[in-house]
C-alpha cells in the first residue's frame, strides 16, 4: 500500500440519541446516531403497532363495492340480453 494516501483509521465514541455509547473504528473524529439496536423497535421487540386492521377494513369495503357494482353490472346484462332474447 502507499503511504500518506489513507485517512487515519482510529479509535472512536459512537454516541446514540438514546443516550447509549460504544468504541468502534472509523475515519471520522465522532459518530452520533439517532437511532441504534438498543432502540430500535425490530431489535427491542417494541414494536409500534400500526393500524393494519382498519387499512384492512378499509380496502375490503371498497373492493366489496366494486365487486358488488361489477356484479349488479353484469346481472343487469343478462337481464337485458334475456329480455331481448325472448
């Protein structure tokens, strides 16, 4: 390797929002984090729960009109094709 053309790779504080600090190596003087794995939900298990139920909901009730409107759509057809038919 050449000299004198790579950054200085140290010893650093890495310091999270949550108030946790760890030594890792890097090339920066400090690393500050807003979030880490001692706060993040996938790692707790804390998961915030999200409203998927009613998200749920909410798309049954307009696919069950669409499908409903799609269906009286074509039982109207038919009524007419066997209205003419006759």
């Amino acid at each position: 390797m050449k000299e004198k053309i790579h950054p200085e790779y140290k010893e650093v504080l890495v310091h999270c929002a949550c108030g946790t600090t760890w030594k890792t190596k890097s090339t920066k003087s400090e690393l500050r984090l807003e979030i880490c794995s001692n706060c993040h939900p996938f790692f707790t298990g804390k998961s915030k729960l999200v409203d998927t139920a009613g998200r749920v909901e909410r798309f049954q009730k307009r696919y069950a009109k669409s499908v409903k409107g799609a269906e009286s759509a074509k039982s109207a057809e038919s009524a007419k094709s066997t209205a003419a038919s006759a």
